[in-house]
C-alpha cells in the first residue's frame, strides 16, 4: 500500500469512525468502540477510494 492510500484511510478512520491513528501502539488503545454504523461509513468510504485508485489505472 503506498503511503496516499495510508493516509487516505488514516482520515477514514479519524473522521468516521473518531480514531487517532491506525498505527499499532501496542496499547489499550488499540481497542476502539465503534457504532456499526460508523463501520458501515468507514467501509463505504475505503470502498469508493478503492474504486477510483481502480479507475485511474
């Protein structure tokens, strides 16, 4: 994954689903509660960035 793709889903998960970061801190906090449909948001919203990264090739 190059590093546009990892910030994209960075801010995914920052706006969406109100996470910090997605890096492994080895924590507690690694563990999120999210809301499902907050996931839902998430998972639609990596799914159209797949879409037109596909697109573009």
């Amino acid at each position: 994954m190059n590093k546009k793709t990892e910030q994209a889903l960075e801010n995914i998960a920052q706006k969406t689903l109100l996470m910090d970061t997605l890096k492994t801190r080895n924590t507690s906090e690694d563990f999120e509660e999210v809301a499902v449909w907050q996931v839902k948001k998430a998972l639609e919203q990596a799914y159209q960035l797949g879409l037109k990264q596909g697109q573009k090739q």
